[in-house]
C-alpha cells in the first residue's frame, strides 16, 4: 500500500481535469519518505485524487502520473508510456530526420523525464530529483527499444546536486552529434549544448521561415548554432546573416555550414550583443527582407513577468524599427509564463511603440513532437508568431 498525502488546498478539480502538479503548500504527507516514493493523493474529503512519485523540500512536490486509483505508477507503466510516445514518432519521422524528442516529459504523460534523440544518441533530461527514480527503466528503453548506442543524462542546476549538468553513462558523446532534420545536417552537443544540445522544437517553424527567406537575405538574431539560416539557405537559397553573443554557438553555426557544402563566404556569423548589433542600422533601413528574433527566456518565474514582457517589448520594438516596409519578422518567446494572450500583447505593444504597423501571418508553437496536455497549459511554452510591415 502506498503513502498516503492529502490535499490542503481545493485543486482537485484541476488534477483530476489533466494538470499533473501539486506544490507543496497545497499537500500534507504526514509520514517521512524518500525522494521518488510513489504517494497516493486524497482530497479534504477522502476521495482519490491521483498518484505519483514524490520530491521532499521542492516547490513542486508531487507529480501525478495517474488519476485512476487501479493504475500502478511503475516501471511497467513507464515503459508503456514510453512506447506510445516512440510510436507517434514513429509515425511522423522517417529517416530523413534523426533529431527529434521521443518524449515531452509531462505532454507524453511522463512526468519530470524528456528525451531527446540524435541519430543514435539518446539524452535524458530529468527534472527534479523524484524523476531519478525513472533513469534506469528509461535508458532500458532507450536501449532495447529504440538500439541508442550512446546515452546522456542532464539535469537542470537546480536539482543536479552533486552530479554533473550533463554525463554520458553509455557509449561515447565526447564528440559533437551528427543529424538530419528533413535531410539537412546538424551538429550538436549534448553535453555542453543548451537544452539537450540542440533547439529541437523550431524545426517546423524553421521551415516556414525558409520559404519566406527563398532568395532573400535573412537576419537570425540570437541564433545559436544557425538553425534557422541553415534550413533557408540551403533549401531556398536565402543569404544569411546570424548574430549570437556565444562564440562557441557561431563557430558550430558555420560548422553546420560547413557540413551542408554551403559557401561561407556568402553568409555572415556574428559574434555579438544583438542590442548592440541592431544599433547600426538606422529607421527602416536595414538590408534584410527577413528577421528572426528567438530570444531566450526573459522571464523565468511567474513573478517576474511584468518585467520580463517589458524586456520582450523593448526587444521587440528595435527589430520592428528597423525592418523595411513589406519585411517579414518573425517573434518568438519560450517561457511557460508567456501565453498567447501575453505574446499577442507584447507585440501589439511593440508595434505601437516602433510605429510599425503589422499584418500577422501564422501565430504557431512547436513542432508535432512536443504535446502537451489540454489541462495544463504550462507546456504551451513555445510563442511563434512571423509578421510583415505594412504602410
């Protein structure tokens, strides 16, 4: 019989409506547990609510895995939600792309575990230390499976305690990562990479910005290791420009480059503060028919987002400034505390201020790989919205 917790707040009808977190002001688990001990949660009047692992001293303290009291959360129940997950993928990837995230953690109802796939490399994120409960029974998976022959764990600084931000305990990922998305070649690396190594959630977004790059020239501002202007110069001919502070981040971008056959003496990488590098180009007069501008998250908790929606609004409105009539931009924002609502605002806002006015073209999140819940909106993190400037 598993432990049991009992709600202190009234949230039942949220977690039995698909929202899988309880934090810890709104439960009392009377008996002392380890970290990943599954708990048995109860309402105020006895009446079963869900199940899952639970995490001492965490904000977020319990995961719900279940709300069906018949259901055991265990290994069985992993490796089955697991599979579900490989067979969608399975379903929409062929071999033309070997990038993708096999599992989205709490969107594929595996809460607190994403992986991601790079050719044969799996990586394992684990977000918080009762997710440690699930790394063996994933990287069987992972293993058996899907025949990865390398895997890598990485856990968020917060809960990483003494372990490394990243390890390979199988195989060998000293090197970067090679992988196709829609048969174009990446490089990545999963143990110094940003997330698991690679921004795997803009690959469809990628691609319709390159059909409005065909022939262009295209600005990516904080372009990481150039995935944007890779996908449009080598599938529509665009002539990129990519700016990111992290010199490692360019120098992989031209790598990528490099990889594909693609000229570099047609393409510039720019490492560089973007604020500092939008400061050269006057009203309307910058040379580019396309900008991309995926900054990285401006607001990290919900208390900050007064703050950070400013942040995104100032940004926003130096691109729009500079962008010439018929331009095409694209916005995006990837913090869980920016909603639509939010992200629609931010850039009618910065519009206004720019005294830009804008027609709104696609208004998007992140590729198919990456579901989420229907009630739980915090895993619709990704905002995508490509906008033109009109008269």
């Amino acid at each position: 019989m598993n432990p049991q917790a009992k709600l202190t707040q009234n949230i039942s009808k949220s977690l039995l409506a698909g929202h899988p977190w309880v934090y810890a002001d709104a439960v009392e688990l009377k008996e002392k547990v380890k970290n990943g001990t599954i708990v048995d949660l109860f309402d105020e009047d006895n009446h079963f609510v869900g199940r899952g692992p639970f995490e001492n001293g965490s904000p977020l303290s319990l995961r719900l895995w279940t709300t069906r009291e018949g259901i055991a959360v265990d290994d069985d129940l992993l490796w089955k939600r697991l599979s579900s997950a490989k067979d969608a993928r399975d379903r929409y990837f062929d071999d033309q792309t070997t990038g993708y995230r096999l599992c989205n953690g709490e969107g594929d109802r595996v809460p607190g575990i994403v992986i991601d796939i790079y050719a044969t490399t799996g990586v394992i994120r684990v977000d918080g230390r009762a997710a440690e409960r699930w790394i063996e029974g994933t990287r069987d998976f992972l293993v058996q499976a899907c025949q990865m022959e390398n895997i890598v764990i990485r856990r968020s600084e917060k809960y990483r305690d003494k372990h490394p931000k990243a390890e390979c305990v199988m195989g060998d990922a000293s090197k970067p990562i090679t992988f196709l998305e829609n048969s174009i070649k990446f490089i990545c690396d999963p143990i110094e990479g940003q997330k698991t190594g690679f921004f795997l959630d803009q690959r469809a977004n990628r691609s319709e910005i390159s059909k409005w790059a065909r022939n262009k020239n295209l600005l990516n501002l904080f372009g990481y290791t150039g995935g944007f202007s890779l996908v449009s110069a080598a599938r529509t001919g665009a002539t990129t420009t990519t700016v990111d502070l992290a010199k490692p981040a360019i120098a992989m971008a031209q790598d990528n480059f490099r990889i594909n056959d693609l000229n570099l003496d047609a393409h510039e990488f720019v490492a560089m503060d973007v604020e500092k590098y939008l400061e050269q180009f006057y009203r309307r007069q910058s040379p580019f028919d396309v900008i991309i501008c995926d900054p990285p998250s401006y607001v990290k908790r919900r208390k900050d987002l007064n703050k950070g929606k400013k942040a995104y609004i100032r940004l926003f409105s130096k691109v729009l400034d500079i962008a010439p009539l018929g331009g095409v931009v694209a916005l995006a924002s990837c913090s869980s505390h920016i909603d639509r609502k939010h992200f629609r605002e931010i850039v009618n806002e910065a519009s206004r201020i720019s005294k830009s006015p804008l027609k709104i073209h696609s208004f998007s999140g992140p590729d198919i790989d990456h579901p989420y819940l229907p009630g739980f909106p915090e895993f619709d993190y990704l905002q995508f919205m490509v906008v033109s400037i009109t008269n």
